[in-house]
C-alpha cells in the first residue's frame, strides 16, 4: 500500500514526535547500561543506535522536504 504526500508528511511529523524522543531514552539508557564508555565507542553507539531507528523509516521520510508532486503547478 502506497501512501499518499499528505499521508507521508502527517507520519513524519508524528514519527518525529514520538520517535525521536524515544530514540533519545533508549540511546542513553543503553549508554548508561555500558557503564560510561569512552568517548568513541559512545559516539558509535549514539551513531548506531541513530542509523538503525531512521532505516525502518526511510520510505516515510523520502521527498518530504519537496513539493508536492501531485499539486497542480502554477499557471503563469
């Protein structure tokens, strides 16, 4: 089933509300349950935990920040 632009930008912006801060909650619980790594290995976890919560998303997020493509376009 193929969501519409409409459809698309409502799940975002809901995805982006819930999802990012839930995303914020379990980075740093997990963080905090490797017991203060350091720096680097932090800053991949951060990245890796990131990269895995946007990839189930993808298709939601593509083309969001252009026009809608099935808008009429003005006439000049």
């Amino acid at each position: 089933m193929r969501l519409s632009y409409k459809a698309r930008r409502r799940w975002s912006l809901a995805i982006l509300l819930v999802g990012l801060p839930a995303y914020i909650v379990t980075a740093v619980t997990v963080v905090n349950w490797l017991g203060r790594p350091p720096f680097l290995l932090e800053l991949a976890v951060y990245v890796g935990l990131g990269f895995l919560w946007a990839v189930p998303f993808r298709f939601v997020f593509r083309g969001i920040g252009q026009p809608d493509p099935g808008a009429d376009e003005p006439k000049e």
